[in-house]
C-alpha cells in the first residue's frame, strides 16, 4: 500500500518492482498517444498518413519527457547541493508530493 501511495504521488519514487514501474509507463504513454490521436483533424486516411500522425505524436511526446526529466534531474541536483553530498532522498520526496 506505501509502495503504491508513493508511486501515485512522488514521481522520483523508485518501485521495488521495476517491471511494474514499466507496465504504469507504456500504460501512461500509450494513453497519452491515443488522447494527441483523438485530437487530430483531418484523422489520417490511409496507412501512409497513420503512420506519418502515429511518429510526431510519438515525438512530440519524447521532447516532453525529455523536459520533465531535466527538470526533475535538476531539482535532484539542487537537493544534492543543498545537503552538501548528503543524504537528500527524503526532502525530494516531500517537495515532490501535492501536500507539502
């Protein structure tokens, strides 16, 4: 259940299970494929045209987690300077959370 909480609400947890982990990502990122898809118009017409809408959703998606990942990255090097080297996981955990 603690697993699950801090999975919900801290986004730099780390699962003990990795391979769940993986499942909540292609899960999170095939849902946000298909909600871009839902937005385009004109929807493609042909295999060709699919294929083209499928691989800029895709990359426009990439450049996202990408920032996300450089934020957060960033935010982890801010805390691991800010404890001088130290031990800095729980104060990211709280800064991370919809509660503190």
């Amino acid at each position: 259940m603690a697993q699950k909480w801090l999975g919900e609400h801290c986004p730099d947890f780390i699962d003990k299970n990795p391979g769940h982990r993986t499942a909540q990502t292609l899960t999170h990122v095939s849902g946000a494929m298909l909600e871009k898809f839902s937005e385009l118009r004109p929807k493609p017409q042909n295999a060709a045209d699919l294929k083209k809408a499928l691989l800029t959703i895709r990359d426009d998606l990439l450049n996202e987690t990408v920032r996300q990942s450089v934020l957060r990255f960033r935010k982890r090097l801010g805390a691991c300077i800010k404890a001088e080297g130290g031990h800095f996981e729980h104060p990211l955990i709280l800064i991370n959370t919809n509660y503190f």
